[in-house]
C-alpha cells in the first residue's frame, strides 16, 4: 500500500499541465461547430425573414403544411390564400415555406 502512495506523490512533482491546449482544442471545436451548424442556418432564416416581408397580392406560395395558394390579402403577421375557387385560408406569414413562380399553380 505504501508503494502506491509514494508513486502517487511521484507523479505530482513534476510541472503542472498546461491549460492552453485544452482551451485551444475547446476554440477549434467551437469555430467547427459555428461554421458547420449555426452560420448556415442564420442564413437561411435571414433568406426566409427576406422572402416572407417581399410577399405581394398575387404571389403563388406553399405553406409549411404543403398547401398552395395564392395570396389575396395581406396583414403585418397574417396574409389570406385562395387555395381554391372562393375557398379563402388566413395563416401567419411565417407559416410560408416557398414563392413559386407566376403560373406554377394553373399548370
């Protein structure tokens, strides 16, 4: 037993560990991680933001639940979409997934 102590008191007398390459390593992994997950996905919620703040009567769009439409009426957080003949839905503005081109729809 006392064998093991005094080896266990050996290994302290040398120089205490560096922390820099601990903190080095925790700074690659982190430019890692915002270059591969939270830069992309701040782009494409700014193109997103962009897309539903340039939305104008007229405009074919898909909703998150997959229904296409066509805006008629516009609201600061709202907007109407025919999705059929007289048949009107209102959603939020963030429930709008993509802007087809004119002429997507009658196709």
């Amino acid at each position: 037993m006392d064998f093991l102590i005094s080896a266990a008191h050996a290994q302290q007398a040398g120089a205490p560990p560096s922390m820099w390459p601990n903190l080095i390593l925790l700074g690659v992994f982190f430019l890692i991680f915002w270059f591969l997950l939270i830069r992309p996905q701040q782009k494409r919620l700014k193109e997103h933001q962009s897309m539903v703040a340039a939305l104008q009567k007229g405009d074919e769009v898909i909703t998150q639940g997959g229904v296409a439409g066509v805006v008629r009426e516009l609201d600061d957080s709202f907007i109407t979409v025919e999705i059929a003949t007289d048949v009107k839905v209102k959603i939020q503005r963030q429930a709008v997934t993509a802007v087809l081109p004119k002429g997507s729809l009658k196709a």
